[in-house]
C-alpha cells in the first residue's frame, strides 16, 4: 500500500536499532511503502535498506554487524585507532550493496528519504536526502558515528557526526515537511530513564571537541533535548496523529552491548509489536 499522507519517523540507539528493523521488517511483509522517512543515528542505515526491499541486508546489518568481535572493542582499536570500527562495518555490510540500495532509492519518486547528521564544520544538524548522499556511504557512515567512539567524516570540505548530537527524534522535521500523521518508531521502552553525561564523560568531550563550542552545548542539553521531543510525540499521539511503536519489554540490549540471542529476540520483538498493534495500525495508515 503507498501511503501519501503519513511520514515514518525513526529514532536511532545504537544497537538497540535492531528493535526497529524488526519493525521495518513487519511494515515491508504489509506492503507499507510511506512517501516520506526521516531517521536518525543507526536507524540512518536502515531506513535506507528497508526502502530499497533490501530484507536479508537489513537484518544483518541491525543483527549481526553490531556483535562482529570487529565492530566493537579491541579489534577496533587496534584496526581503526576507535572505540568502535565504522570502516570496518562500512566495508563489509554497507558498501557491498550501497550502491545498488542509492539506484534503488534515486529510481523511486515517490519516496522522500531523509537521514540526519551533525555537520561539524558548521556545528549544526542537517538532513539529507537519497540525491544529495555520496556514492561510498562516507555520509551513512558518518551519521552513525558517535562522538567519542569514533572519527568525523569529512566530505566535499566538511565534517560530520552523528545526528542524534541535536535530535533523536525526527517529528520536527516530518512536520516541516507538511506531514501531520507520523509512524513514530522508538527504541527505548516505556521504563527507559535517559540521564545527562558524568562529569568523566563531559570532561573527556571537552578534551577532544574543546574546537566546537556550539555542539557541546548542545550535548549539555541533550537529556533536556530527548524528554521535549518524547512529549511532542506523546502530544501528538493523544491528539491522534501520531502512533508510537516502542518495545514492549527489555531484551537487555544497550546502546553498545548485547548478545547475538539478544539482537535476534530484539529484532523479533519488534516485529510482534507492530504484529500486536496490526489493528490500530491498519486503521491509522488507511488514512
């Protein structure tokens, strides 16, 4: 069903992201094709290979890349000089099929796929869409990239992070777009307590971004940030122009850990809730 009304609004959460291509996977076995997606941080990735039909792709890269003894921890250091290997998961799960995944996107003109970065250069987020993403997925890469745990990106002259610097949830944006019914798609559950940085680790963001003044205070008021977003997706929701999928239970993932067995039972997880919400789905997309 292409749906020409309702914007699909992706929140990031690292490896918690396979929640929502679990979600995804629900929407794509439904036949949901939305005109407009914004996603931030992880969910970046997937919105892309979800869009593009790209099933088994998206999977891997939301199950499998984030627990590759590579990705993560001593390999990564020891590879990339990072906490955290971004070339090494661009490599061998993104750039293998990213340009088949662009022509895909680019030949669709009925979708209007957008991913949020912060440009460090400029110390600001932007978004950017299927036509104006580079072909070797440094952009992709950079929008997932976290401050700390890995290096900017820089193309054409510029530098970028990851999105969720400044937003972590998109629905700003979507109504800026002219969208006024969102499918709103988090990765935390209903318990998730979101707490400002400790002092080490404020400390340490000082040390190594002490050249960007704007996007540190913008981390200082992250926490502040991330509850307003959540309220004006709960005011929407109350107001029935929004519907807000999140998991129904912690499969003990956290934003740089967990198991296989976790990822797989996250993933499932949130195929089922968009299974157990089949009929308030079904309802809000007919539009």
């Amino acid at each position: 069903m292409k749906l020409k009304k309702t914007a699909l609004v992706l929140e990031g959460g690292g490896m918690r992201g396979c929640y929502t291509a679990g979600a995804m996977t629900w929407l794509y076995e439904h036949g949901y094709e939305f005109p407009y997606c914004v996603s931030i941080s992880a969910t970046a990735v997937h919105s892309l290979y979800y869009a593009a039909g790209k099933m088994k792709e998206l999977h891997d890269i939301s199950v499998l890349s984030p627990v590759d003894p590579n990705f993560i921890g001593v390999r990564a250091l020891i590879n990339e000089g990072a906490l955290v290997g971004y070339n090494y998961m661009a490599d061998k799960y993104i750039r293998p099929t990213y340009k088949e995944v662009l022509e895909i996107l680019r030949n669709n003109k009925d979708l209007d796929l957008e991913i949020g970065m912060y440009n460090m250069t400029q110390q600001c987020l932007q978004y950017k869409n299927q036509y104006e993403l580079d072909d070797n997925a440094d952009i992709l890469k950079a929008s997932c990239t976290l401050p700390i745990s890995g290096f900017m990106t820089e193309v054409d002259g510029e530098k970028y992070l990851d999105g969720g610097i400044d937003t972590m949830v998109s629905t700003a944006r979507a109504r800026a777009k002219g969208y006024d019914k969102m499918l709103v798609i988090v990765t935390k559950d209903k318990n998730y307590v979101r707490k400002p940085n400790g002092f080490f680790l404020t400390l340490l963001l000082k040390l190594i971004y002490h050249s960007y003044p704007k996007m540190l205070e913008t981390l200082d008021h992250r926490t502040e940030a991330y509850y307003d977003q959540m309220d004006s997706v709960y005011q929407l929701e109350d107001q029935g122009k929004a519907i807000l999928i999140r998991p129904s239970r912690d499969c003990g993932v956290k934003r740089f850990s967990g198991t296989v067995e976790q990822m797989e039972e996250l993933f499932k997880l949130g195929w089922q809730d968009m299974e157990d919400r089949k009929a308030d789905l079904e309802k809000f997309l007919s539009e």
